[in-house]
C-alpha cells in the first residue's frame, strides 16, 4: 500500500490516478511494526547487496545527490534553475529510470531542474515537503509532475520507506507551517551497515526537534545543513550523528561565505573527514554495505580556518563504524615524532592527545574522562571513535598506552 499525502493543488487532477498502482513498489510503514521479515532474512540480504554508489553532484551553489543501486534510483534535490547538469550526469550514468525524486523544499536552488527531471527520465514517485513557492521554477517543477504518470506525497517525521535494499527514516519536517528551510525533508538511508544523512536547508531547530524523534541519528556519511551554513550543523546535532565523512555542496567563491568558517571548524575540531563540492567537484561515495570509499574529481584543501585542513585524496578507501579498513592512501597520516615516541593516551595532556589522527578539542576532552584506557582500541569507549578510525590511529603509531 502506498502512502499518499497529496497537495491540494495536486489534488483534482491527481484523484483519478490515486488508485493505481507503480510498476516499481514504495513500501511505506508508518506503524513500525513487524513486517515479518525476520532477523536472519534482514542479514543475508545484506550479504547479497549489489553496489551503491552516491554521487554529491557538483551543481554549484545548489543542491543534488544521486543514489544508485541495482536497478534503483533516488535523486535527492535537483540543482539550480539555471542548468541542466543533472540531467547531464545522470544520463551519463546510462540511467533511464529514477524510482524516487525528492525535492527537499521548494528553493530553487534544490528544485531547480525538478521540470527537466520529470521530462528527462521515468520518474515512479515525487516527493515534496508541501510547502509552496510563487517561482516560476516551482510552478514549472508542479506541471512536469502533472503531466507525468508518477506518484506523488509529501512524507513526515517518523515515516519509514524502503525502495529495493535501502531503508529510509523519515526525519523531517513533522508538518508544514511555510517556513521552508526549516521544513525541508531530512532523512536518515540506511544501506546495508552504512547510513547516510541529508537534511536539505533545515535549521538548527529543525535539528534539535529531530533529536527528539527516538532515532539513532548516528550515521557514517553526513551531508551538511544549508550549504554548510552556520544555520544548521548545531554542535549537539553534529554529536547526535557522529559522522565520520561531512560532506557539503556550494559553489565556488559564493557570495554566502558558504562554507561558514565556524562549520569547518567545528567539523575539524571534531576529527571528521571533511569534503565540500567548491573544493572536490563532484564526490561519489561507493559501498558494498560493510566498507565505503571517497572518489573525488578534484584534489584541494578545504579552507577557511587558520590551520588548513586537507581532506583526503581521491580514491580513499575506509569504512564504516563497525567495519574494518579497507585499505587507501595513508597521506593525511600524522607522522611520530622522530624519536620514536609514542603519546600515552592514559597521560598526555589534551594539546598532547589533539596531534593523535581523528582526535580534536572534543574528542579529546572525551578521551581524558574516560580514562584509563586498556590499549589503543579501547579508544571506541568514546561516542565518534569506531573500528576505521582505530584503524587510522593504529597505523598512525602515535598513540600508546604505556
């Protein structure tokens, strides 16, 4: 059964298809209740995943991620008005059908090229968050949805879906008021062991409001707020998700200052692997649901704070919080001190522990409470430390316990 909450403006001429059927099902279960498939059925479809690829689709100062797997297809947002890259690289892929378009709210610098979508591909379903927009890009983005044969709905916090093998959570927004940014659709997909988040332009209170759900935030791959704005990635929100990878979109030099230097800070005081579009141009993630690797088209250092960070190189391979290391450059590696020392994580001061790989201010002050610490792996004791990272720090060789 498909969940349907159709815009009243949508609603005449939607009536008539409303009792049809997609040649391509969307599971939607809003009671969370027992489906039937059992706990041993959920692992052995894990072992057979087919590879899912995430493409973070250079568009500019806008907003488009792709996800593909199998015979499956999911755009999240779909660039800035004035383009047609998405139609571009998605046709370059060799894909002729997208089972789910979602525009996360109606700027139109995230339902840009919704219209050019719709005409381009077969679309099976849309998703909208139901607030509306007098643009001529939203207009245009309604029509296309009109004059095609795909389902329509407007989903809310606490929904679950699954297309294929990906599990989607719901997370925002509950309802709709008019406040767009703050609405926008935000979603937790789960593949596999690897969980990805994006929350459109949601706000800092629209964060706080998904960390009162009941859901495990935590995730492996966190797509930032708001172009990475300081309106969204609250400190708590980025400590609910945990994420090892950040990644945001923006346009080179923009005219935001997106971006906002106390994001990248506050990312990098926090050991995590940061990417940005302006910086790395499109970015693909690839995972087989265990292990995940980062390919970018460009190399570049993400700035603007003091001391630079320098995000990893194009085909870096690592893994998710529970899996191990798959192997990669190890550039980024801080390198022990030409002695030979090591830094004993039991004793060191915090400037001491801050110079272990992943470990920043926060991290760090964490590490000291809750100390003693057995050996290095017992490092996963603090919330944002799994077995990747571990395996970061190990084959760093600077951090000890004596």
């Amino acid at each position: 059964m498909y969940k349907r909450l159709i815009l009243p403006v949508l609603m005449t001429i939607l009536l008539v298809a409303c009792g049809q059927s997609m040649d391509q099902e969307i599971n939607a279960d809003d009671s969370h209740s027992n489906t039937g498939t059992t706990k041993q059925e959920e692992e052995m479809e894990k072992d057979n995943l087919s590879e899912l690829k995430v493409h973070f689709l250079d568009v500019g100062q806008a907003d488009a991620t792709f996800f593909q797997f199998g015979t499956h297809a999911i755009l999240f947002d779909t660039g800035d008005w004035s383009g047609n890259e998405v139609v571009d690289y998605i046709t370059s892929l060799g894909v002729s059908k997208i089972d789910l378009v979602i525009g996360s709210h109606p700027d139109a610098d995230h339902i840009g090229q919704l219209a050019n979508v719709m005409q381009s591909f077969k679309v099976e379903e849309v998703w909208l968050s139901g607030n509306e927009s007098t643009s001529q890009t939203f207009q245009r983005g309604l029509e296309a949805i009109l004059a095609s044969d795909a389902e329509y709905a407007e989903p809310r916090s606490g929904e679950h879906y699954r297309i294929g093998s990906m599990d989607i959570k719901i997370l925002n927004p509950k309802s709709i008021t008019g406040a767009s940014n703050e609405e926008s659709i935000a979603m937790l997909l789960t593949y596999g062991n690897i969980k990805f988040i994006l929350t459109g332009d949601a706000d800092q209170n629209a964060e706080q409001q998904m960390m009162k759900l009941g859901i495990d935030l935590d995730a492996d791959i966190m797509k930032l707020g708001h172009h990475g704005s300081n309106t969204s990635s609250s400190p708590s929100f980025i400590q609910a998700v945990s994420p090892e990878v950040a990644i945001y979109s923006a346009g080179a030099e923009n005219s935001y200052g997106h971006p906002h230097a106390e994001v990248v800070s506050r990312i990098q005081k926090a050991g995590i692997d940061l990417y940005g579009t302006d910086v790395h141009g499109t970015i693909v993630v690839t995972t087989d649901g265990i292990n995940y690797k980062i390919d970018t088209k460009k190399q570049g250092t993400i700035k603007p704070k003091s001391t630079e960070h320098r995000a990893s190189s194009p085909s870096t391979s690592v893994s998710s919080s529970s899996r191990k290391k798959s192997g990669g450059s190890s550039s980024n590696n801080k390198q022990s001190t030409s002695s030979g020392s090591c830094i004993d994580i039991n004793t060191a001061s915090n400037e001491e522990v801050e110079r272990i790989k992943h470990i920043g201010p926060e991290l760090a002050q964490d590490l000291i409470n809750l100390r003693p610490f057995s050996s290095v792996s017992d490092l996963t004791r603090i919330k944002g430390i799994g077995p990747a990272r571990i395996k970061d720090i190990e084959e760093e060789g600077l951090a000890c316990v004596k």
